[in-house]
C-alpha cells in the first residue's frame, strides 16, 4: 500500500479535502430534500437520507478513519473558502492497490456549472501524479447521461458497458458503464491542465511523482 498525503487539494473553484467531524453542519445543508431526490435515481446510499445529525457524524469520522489508515479516500467538495459543500468525491480502492476509482456527487443548487468535472479532472491528476496509480476508472448508469458526459470530457474511454453489475435498493440488477484512462494517456488529457495546489495532513505540499509515472 502507498501512504499518500493528498488530504486537501484546491483547484480555480473548489477544495477537496478529507472530511472530517465537524464537517457534519455543511454536510446536512447540502443535502437538501432537492438534492436527495436527485441523487436516488443513481446513488443507493442517497436512500438512506435524510440521516441524523448523529449518523453523519458516525458517517463522517467512518470516512475519516479509513483515509488516515490508507483503506479509502472520500473528499468532500467544497466552495474554495470551504463556507459551503457542493458535493462529494473520492479516490476508491475498490479493485487492486494501483487502481483508483473515481465518484462523484454535487448537490442539486450547483448542478451544471461544472463543478463535478472540476472535481474528477483534479482526482484524476492526484491519482496519476501522486498515488502513482496504473489505472483510473469512472463507473456509471447508462442512464445518468450527465455522469458520463464527465468522464467523456476528461478523455476517459469507454472501455465497456458491463450488464447487470450493480444490485440496487429496488432489488434490481442495473447495467454500468466502465470509462478508464492509463498513465501514457493522462499527460494529453485535459485532467493533466487543471491547476492545481495539493496539501498534506500537516498543510505542507504534497509529495509528487512524474505525470503519468
């Protein structure tokens, strides 16, 4: 396992950072009732909405725990002065130890305005520069035409569509676009162009490695 130290990364617009506790107050304010019917269609875990603020809480320190120990990266997205969360990424170890995958969510107020290409293009420079991953992927509904259209821009390749992957909470098994990108192909990809600033735990620069090394 790589230990990384990506835990805060601002781009033009936004910051990603680790979540953390005390993140909970933003957190329930962005998942509004709007927000939770617009990401049920896609997202299983919006089905347990709206949780307690004790739950978030759980929630959070869960994801938290798991990014100090090197398990899984969760972010949250937020405004760049961090008054307000659009959202919420992550790096995923959901397959082998040099492939991340990315997520990503944005509540329904800040939908459109690109804030989740913002995100992955980011994601997918760190995954590259410093996790040294081998392989990043997007996971998708054929159906969430605005999930796809992210990895498309970014120049990720739609490798396959995978039927019936995923069970969802209705019980039914659902089809799942797999987009990917390898390290010769980041350099040339409009991920590797976004400016970006990464920051460790300690709020010292984060340690890279060559783009697409």
């Amino acid at each position: 396992m790589i230990l990384v130290d990506t835990y805060l990364i601002r781009t033009p617009r936004l910051t990603l950072r680790c979540w953390n506790p005390a993140d909970a107050p933003l957190l329930r304010a962005a998942l509004t009732p709007e927000t939770i019917a617009y990401l049920r269609p896609w997202l299983d875990w919006a089905w347990e909405e709206p949780r307690s603020p004790e739950e978030t809480v759980a929630y959070l320190r869960a994801c938290r725990g798991k990014f100090d120990l090197d398990q899984d990266y969760t972010f949250g997205i937020f405004t760049r002065d961090e008054s307000a969360v659009l959202g919420g990424t992550g790096l995923h170890l959901r397959s082998k130890p040099y492939v991340r995958e990315i997520g990503y969510w944005i509540r329904r107020e800040a939908a459109g305005e690109g804030y989740a290409t913002e995100a992955a293009a980011a994601l997918t420079q760190v995954a590259f520069r410093f996790h040294r991953a081998a392989r990043v992927e997007i996971h998708c509904d054929p159906e969430n035409h605005a999930s796809a259209a992210v990895a498309r821009k970014l120049g990720f390749t739609h490798e396959a569509t995978l039927r019936a992957r995923t069970k969802r909470h209705d019980g039914r098994w659902h089809d799942a676009m797999l987009w990917t990108m390898l390290p010769e192909e980041f350099p040339a990809s409009p991920c590797a162009d976004l400016p970006i600033e990464v920051l460790d735990a300690l709020g010292k620069p984060g340690r890279a490695y060559p783009s697409g090394g």
